[in-house]
C-alpha cells in the first residue's frame, strides 16, 4: 500500500509505493490493466529486523508482452476514432503480477492509488485513478483482487479468468470477463464427448480454484449420461510422488479419453517420459493451445489431442503496431526495455552488472522484424483478441454514459453522469448493458452473471510438414444457437493418434445389444455392467435397455431376442410327415373295411356268412369303416365343426361297433344254449331283438352327444401350457363329464363285451365267433388302456396323433381280428365254406 505524509495544509507526499513493472499513459480517464509478462518472482527476506526488499521478477515471457500491447494498440486506436468518445483520451496503466498472487495484489492496490507523487486536491472531486481495470488473467488472481476492487465498485473485465465461481454476482458484483466461463467450456467439452459416444472418461484437474471448480461441474454434467473412470488433482507446487501416482492410475485405467484441466508442465513430461500412449486426451482452454506444452517431442503421447480454444479473432494494424515498438527509457516504460532484452538476449549499458557484465551490448537499433516470435505471431489471436474486445467493451460503456441526455438518465432523478467527474460505479451500470457489433461481426455483450458469449474453437493436435505441432482449429462451438447445433465439427480433418486412425472407444462394458439387458455390476460405477440374454418370451430391441419387455400371450420372442414375433401354431396336419402317415393308415383301413364288406356281400349265400349272422356283419363293417373315417376328422386345424364331429363321430361309431360285437357275442352264447334240451331262449333274439338291441345301445350314445353339445360343446382352443414359443390348436372338451360320459359308455360296453366273450369262448369250434370276438376286445382294451398314458404324456399335436392311433389300432384290431380268418376261408379255402363240411366239422367235434 501508499503511505503518505503532509508537507503542508494542501499538500501530501507519498512515503513509498510498490515497484512494479508498469506502461503508463495519461489521458482524460485512465484505463488500468493486469498481465502476466514474468514467470518467476524472487522473494524478499522477512528478517523483521531491517526494512524488506521489493519482489523481484524474472523470466519475461515474449510471447505474453503481445497482450498488453494488444490493450495500448486498442487505446491508441479508440483516441484517433472520432466516432467513439470524441474528445476524450483515454489513458493506462499497465502492470505485471509475474504470476505471483502477492505481486498480482500489490498491482491491484497501486490501480487505486494516484501515480502522482505528491496530492495537491483534497475536495475528492474528479475521477479516480483508473475507472475500469483489464484482466488479471489469472481466476485466483482475480478472486484475491477483487476483494479489494469490490468495495470501491471498480469494474474488472478480465480476459482470461475462466473460474466459474467469478460468475457469482453476490460476492463479485463487478466482475466481466469476455472469455467464457469454465462453465460453458465443460459444456462445449461434453458436447465432444457426447458427439463420440464416449461415457468412460478420466478427469485430471489442477488443485486450485480454477481446477476444482472445473471438475466440479465436469462430473455433474458427465454423470447424466456415463461416468468418470477416476478423478485426479494436480498439485500447484510440483510434488514428484503425487505427479507418479497420477500417471499410474492412467496406466492402469480401462478409460481411454482423459480430459485434462491443467497446464502443469510437469504432468506432461511425465506422461511422455513414461511413453504413455492410445489415450485419447480432452484438452481445456487453460493448455489446448499452449505452446509450452505443443512440442514435438510431446506428439508421440498427445498427438491428436482434441481441445477447446479461446475464439480466434483478427485485429487489423496489429501486427504493424507492435513492429513498430521501440526501446523507451522513461520509468513508466520499463516493461519495454525488459521486452528488448529479453528478445535481443543482449543488455543494455545502463543494466549491466558485474553478474552479466560478458553479456552482449543491446543498441536500440535492432529490428524486430528480423526474428520471428510469437509476439509479432498474429495468425492465432485468441487471448489476444479478448483483450482488445475488453478495451472496446468498456470504451462502449464509456461512450453510452457520455451520449446519455439529462432527464432521461439512469441514476437518480433520471440524472446522467459526467464523463469529466464519471466515478466507477456509474461505469459499472453502463458495462452491464453494453452490446454491440465489432468490426468480426462478433456480438460482444454480457450476461446478467457478466459473463461473455460462449464461443470456442474446437482444435485438433496435429504434425505439420517441418515436423511441429501444428494447433488446427476443427471445429465450433457456439452457445448462443440452438443445442442441436452448437457444436459443428470438421471430422475428416481431424488427425487421431491411434493406429486405426479413428475415434476411440472408451466404455467400461461395451454396449448391450438388442436382444440383451444391463445388469449392473455390484460396488461398480452404473457404466459398467454384464449384458444378460432377456429370457424366453421377453424382448430388448433397443441398445442398452435397462430391462426386457414381455411378449403378448400370441407373441414370443425370436431368435435374437429383440423382436417379438408370432407363436408357431402347431396342430395335426395333413401336410406334415405324420399326419401324411396317419392319413394314409387311415384310407388303408377305410379301403379294408369296404372291401371285406364287399367279400361278404358277394358271399352273403354261403355258410361261414350265414353262420355268423350276416346282418351284424355287414352293420359291424359299416360302424368299421365310420371308425376309420372319423379319424380324419382329427387331423387338421380344428374348427368349431371338426370339433363337434371328431368327438360325436368317435362315441357314436365305437359305440355301434361295440354294440355289434356285443350283440354277436350274445347270439351265440343263445345259439350254444339253444342245443341243450328244454332252452327255448333263442325264441327272444330274433332279427327284430337284435337290431333293436344295437339300436338301443347307440341311441344312448347318442343322446349322450346331444346333452354334451347342447350344455357345452367342443371348442377350437389355444394351448400353450406346454410350449411357450408355440400355441397348440386343439379341441377343448368343454364339458369333462360330457367327454367321460362318452368315454365311459364305450369303456362300459367294451369290458361287458370282452367278459361275454371270453366265458363263451371254449364253445364248440362250429360256433367259434367268440374266440375271435374275445381277441378282438383283448386288443381293443389294450389299446385303450396303454392309450391313457400315452395320452397324457405326449405334448402337442402328438397328443392328437396318439388318439388317432388308438382309434386305428383299435378298428384294425376289430378288423383282423374277427374277419381275417373268415376272408381266409372265403378267398382262399372255398372248399371249407360249404354246409357238408360244417358238419363234417361238427361231427369231428
């Protein structure tokens, strides 16, 4: 700070000020600035005992000394417009913080105090030694300076201060910046990662404001659609174990695009001393364009580094301006003598010590345009250009406050203020509204947090034809449009360092396809998980669906698992191999069944007909035939038709087969009785008796049918108990009792049959009908009875396939069984079929 003592009643001098590296000008209203021109500072020692030293500062940076000279050329360029702030000359004064907080708030406090050695005017009128300060460049500087700004209102529009936490208007009322806030970078930053699909991402941050506010906001942002691998934090003072630990966590990480927010030199040289490469690095405003950084020797490890850049912008006359520079011994121009020698490497007479006494002797003379440096470098103007616009923009408020008309002014009572007494605080007021077009047709304006427009260039790492790290810009982002198109990039002029030449991938578990579902791993991120099949009949037809949609009762999951389809319907056809098979049986027995009628038919006269009553022959062969035809009615889609007939068709024909087999096996029990003396039995089995019998047996069956359809029929149904991916179409029974009844009826006559049969089947061999009958009803019963669990245990159509079989096995069964050994006698043995030899047999017997 100024200490100051009187001289006399209307006059101070001042005691001691700061020495610090300044460029000053004067003028009407005085223009402060902070930059960073010198790297390294050199302490004073605190002995408490004897006065301190001033901080020293060394290590000036060319390059850097472009920007201050970037805010005088904009100064110089405003005075000679006489379209903004006529009449009025703007001053400045300049100083280097030598990237050191202490030195950067020494600056601060010397912009608020008069340069004037000795104060004359004590009546506090005029304007105070700066209305509006440029910079720092640095988010912690700023911070720290703005603590002691804030309270006297004094604007600072800083040029490279990206900390967010500078867009807090509470704390920093008076803060502008016009490079945008790390907000805006990390959104521009997950605007890359979210156009490459990358949602396993390492972040490395430096440990400070700028760093931990940065990655902050990082993880927010990235935590809505991936997850950060690892989070590192770069220390400020250089600590070789830390930086270690830093580079083997990358070494073993699976993340493969590390985003970094740190300019640590020595991070960098680490990751190339230990030839780390394939990761694909995100780089921050802080180091994308850094030229410390941007070596070739560093390309083998960051070749093809993607960042986000300040906007690129052109100031015309710049680079005449600053060739125009030349040595200036005045004390508010030392900066300049330290920017010669620094770019000559020589010494001026006046600066030599015994130290550097060898050095070589700087003229005055030297030209600037014979070496090529960065600070005559105008091709990439980025910090520089922001520079130059926050000379305009406070230039701009300047001039709105000048053009304002009394009466309708902003302050009290609608009062202007004046541009020869204009105070910092009205300045303030007028920045907050500047808007205007500059000469890029760039819009430069701030919002209510005082932040600038988000404009970045997106660059791309790449090596040039002399073998140097060429920083070529590869696309845009731009916050003020729409989201959708914010970012447009230039894809095949980006340069990737990986052997296929493409975008990476970085994920912790590759994506699940359709067809799958994610299933997170326990006690690790949600990016990481297993891809688990979706289950029969559950579908996924998206890319990392979180769960597996059910398929409607019709539908079932195909092959894949990501499309449902419809179930495969599955019943007895005609056109597959077994119901072809089934079929075929079918019209084999059907053909028998005629043709032994046909047999018997053609021999109705002859005595092996007769003898077993031909009537009921001829009746048993049609009921056989109906029997073999009505198993065509199970194959086949079922139909509310070919339900009702299939069932109705087989109760009624085994029915009236059953009957006359029953009704033959009587006749000849009574035919046996008949011979015994005194039995007259066979007087009531007549023709009449026996067709009423038969009819008699099949009309309950019958009316069994008819209950069952009318209470509650056969139905085509849809089965898919056994089969989820197939629906079953079969014949529901409707009603149980309906279809046991009928069952039962035929299980009934059937087992009276074969009881009857078999007491009567040691008659004599001329009335043999009974043994036959009897093996008939044995096969019959076998069948059925073997019929039931194999019915129940076949799935499907089969189910269908074992009740035709039954039903032909059965009718085949009957078939061979009663009138195979007549057809023999009949065709082959004529000579047997006479009534002589029945009773030369009898005779035998």
């Amino acid at each position: 700070m100024f200490f100051v003592s009187a001289v006399d009643v209307n006059q101070c001098k001042t005691h001691e000020s700061f020495e610090l590296n300044q460029l000053s000008k004067r003028g009407d209203i005085i223009l402060g600035g902070l930059f960073t021109l010198n790297f390294k500072t050199i302490r004073p020692e605190l002995s408490f005992t004897s006065k301190p030293d001033q901080w020293k500062c060394e290590g000036f940076e060319v390059s850097l000394f472009q920007r201050s000279q970037a805010m005088i050329f904009a100064i110089e360029e405003i005075n000679k417009n006489q379209t903004l702030l006529p009449n009025i000359t703007l001053g400045y004064r300049l100083y280097d913080n030598c990237m050191a907080l202490p030195v950067a708030l020494r600056a601060a406090t010397a912009l608020l105090a008069d340069m004037d050695e000795v104060i004359n005017d004590f009546s506090c009128n005029g304007s105070p030694p700066v209305i509006a300060v440029v910079g720092d460049p640095l988010s912690s500087h700023s911070i720290a300076a703005m603590r002691i700004m804030g309270p006297f209102h004094l604007p600072m529009v800083s040029y490279s201060a990206t900390c967010s936490c500078l867009s807090n208007r509470r704390e920093f009322p008076s803060f502008f910046r016009t490079i945008p806030s790390d907000a805006f970078q990390v959104k521009a930053m997950i605007h890359i990662i979210k156009y490459y699909g990358w949602v396993w991402i390492g972040a490395i941050a430096s440990d400070d404001d700028y760093g931990q506010n940065a990655i902050k906001a990082f993880i927010k942002e990235v935590s809505a659609f991936g997850c950060v691998a690892f989070i590192e934090m770069v220390p400020t003072v250089y600590k070789k174990e830390k930086i270690l630990q830093i580079v083997n966590t990358i070494k073993y990480s699976t993340a493969k695009v590390i985003v970094v927010f740190s300019p640590q030199v020595e991070f960098f040289k680490e990751i190339v001393k230990q030839n780390i490469t394939g990761r694909q690095w995100i780089a921050s405003e802080a180091w994308s364009t850094s030229s410390i950084v941007a070596v070739t020797e560093n390309f083998h490890s960051f070749g093809g580094t993607i960042g986000v850049a300040v906007h690129r912008g052109t100031i015309p006359g710049l680079e005449h301006f600053l060739l125009q520079l030349h040595p200036d011994f005045s004390n508010d121009k030392k900066i300049i003598i330290q920017f010669w020698e620094t770019l000559f490497d020589c010494k001026f007479p006046q600066n030599l010590s015994k130290v550097n006494s060898s050095s070589r002797i700087c003229t005055g003379i030297e030209d600037i345009r014979t070496i090529n440096t960065a600070y005559s470098d105008v091709s990439e103007l980025r910090v520089t250009y922001n520079v130059y616009k926050a000379v305009y923009a406070i230039a701009h408020a300047l001039h709105n406050l000048m053009s304002c008309e009394n009466g309708n002014g902003p302050f009290e009572n609608k009062t202007c203020a004046s541009i020869k007494h204009v105070q910092p605080w009205q300045v303030l007021h007028y920045l907050k509204e500047v808007n205007f077009i500059n000469h890029l047709g760039e819009r430069v304006a701030f919002n209510e947090n005082g932040d600038a427009m988000a404009i970045y260039d997106i660059v791309n790492w790449q090596l040039s034809n002399d073998s140097r790290i060429q920083i070529k810009t590869v696309g845009l982002f731009d916050e003020t449009v729409k989201e959708v198109n914010q970012i447009s990039l230039a894809e095949e002029q980006i340069f990737w360092n990986f052997e296929s030449r493409k975008p990476p991938e970085s994920v912790c578990s590759k994506s699940c396809q359709p067809g799958t579902r994610k299933a997170s791993k326990k006690g690790e991120p949600v990016c990481c998980f297993d891809c688990v099949p979706c289950a029969d009949g559950e579908v996924s037809s998206e890319v990392d669906s979180v769960e597996c949609i059910k398929c409607l009762d019709d539908f079932w999951s195909n092959h894949g698992r990501n499309q449902c389809v419809l179930k495969e319907l599955e019943f007895l056809s005609f056109d597959d191999a077994m119901g072809i098979t089934l079929t075929t049986i079918t019209v084999l027995g059907t053909c028998l069944s005629v043709a032994v009628l046909a047999v018997f038919i053609h021999y109705r006269s002859t005595p092996v007909v007769k003898a077993n009553n031909s009537e009921l022959s001829f009746l048993l062969l049609i009921s056989l035939t109906l029997c073999f035809l009505c198993s065509l009615t199970f194959i086949g889609q079922p139909t509310h038709t070919t339900c009702m007939l299939r069932h109705v068709m087989f109760g009624i024909s085994f029915v009236l087969c059953i009957s006359c087999i029953l009704v033959k096996t009587v006749v000849v029990i009574m035919a046996f009785k008949a011979t015994l003396p005194g039995n007259n039995m066979i007087k009531w089995f007549g023709v009449s008796q026996l067709r009423g019998t038969v009819f008699f047996f099949t009309f309950l069956q019958s009316l069994i049918c008819i209950v069952w359809l009318v209470t509650s029929p056969p139905i085509p149904a849809k089965n898919t108990k056994y089969f989820n991916s197939k629906i079953i179409l079969e014949c529901d029974v409707g009603s149980v009792i309906g279809f046991s009844s009928l069952l039962g009826y035929i299980g009934f006559l059937a087992c009276i049959c074969f009881l009857l049969a078999f007491f009567a089947r040691n008659l004599p061999d001329t009335f043999n009908e009974a043994k036959f009958i009897t093996f008939s009803m044995l096969i019959f019963c076998a069948v059925w009875i073997t019929f039931i669990p194999a019915y129940i245990s076949s799935p499907g159509k089969h189910t269908v396939a074992v009740e035709v079989f039954a039903i032909l096995a059965s009718s085949f069964g009957v078939l061979f069984a009663i009138f195979a050994p007549k057809c023999y006698i009949i065709i082959f043995k004529p000579e047997r079929n006479t009534k002589r030899a029945l009773m030369r047999r009898q005779n035998v017997e």
